[in-house]
C-alpha cells in the first residue's frame, strides 16, 4: 500500500480514506479487548468537538470510529424508522431552495463540502491513533 500511496497526491481523498481506514484497522488489530475502554474518559479534546461528544467514553469513541469505517468502506447504510424519525425531527430545514441552491457556484460548493471531509477524515483518522495509544497505555504495552 505505501507505494500505491506514493503516487497519489498529498491532499487526495483516495489517499485521506486509506489513511483512516488504516488507522481503524491497527485500532481494531490492537484493541483486543474493547470492554477495557469502558468508562475510560477521552481526555483529548479536539477543535469543534460538542461537549456531550467530550464526556463520551472511549469504548463510545472506538465503535463509533468503527461504524464510520463500515460506512466509508461500503457506502451509506439506510437507516431505520426510528432513527429517521429522530433525524427528521432535529435537523433544521435548509434556508435555501432547491432553485437557489441550483443557481450557487457549484464549484465553490463542492470545494466547501470537501474541504469539510478531509478535515472530518483527518480528525477521525488521529482520533483512532489516540484511542490505540490511550489502549495500550492501560494494558502496559510499551511503545
């Protein structure tokens, strides 16, 4: 893989999903047993993070990061009834119409949401990092 990921550009959204899903993948190789990271507080606090998300443990921390490798490796997954529901329920409606949204720069547009998703990536990617580090600090591994 590393010469595969050679060739590809520094801020390619191929090479940006390896790289979490690598990071997953060690995370879940490492973490042989998940249940010791129950009521295990995140003590990283990342930029922009909510704070129920901080008060998350990191057993919390550590499926979430391996729902969301599912999801990137096989694309999105409906969800169920219920949590459409709830979904529906707490997401605003959008202030733009579907015209206006059609007229906006669709460039810009793109540039924006994709700049999002490395950032995204690039979090979620140092976060599984931390969680196998913080793993390996509690069973005594040394580095």
């Amino acid at each position: 893989m590393q010469l595969a990921d050679n060739r590809l550009n520094k801020n390619s959204m191929v090479l940006a999903l390896r790289k979490y899903s690598a990071a997953v993948n060690h995370m879940e190789h490492t973490v042989l047993l998940p249940n010791l990271l129950r009521d295990v507080p995140s003590d990283d606090i990342w930029d922009g993070e909510v704070e129920e998300e901080a008060s998350q443990d990191l057993y919390q921390n550590y499926l979430t990061l391996k729902a969301i490798k599912v999801t990137v490796e096989s694309g999105l997954i409906p969800l169920d009834d219920r949590q459409s529901a709830k979904t529906r329920a707490a997401t605003p409606s959008l202030s733009l119409t579907s015209g206006s949204l059609v007229e906006a720069d669709q460039e810009a547009l793109f540039h924006f949401h994709l700049s999002g998703l490395f950032s995204v990536l690039g979090h979620l990617t140092k976060k599984s990092q931390s969680l196998t580090e913080k793993y390996k600090e509690i069973i005594g591994v040394a580095y």
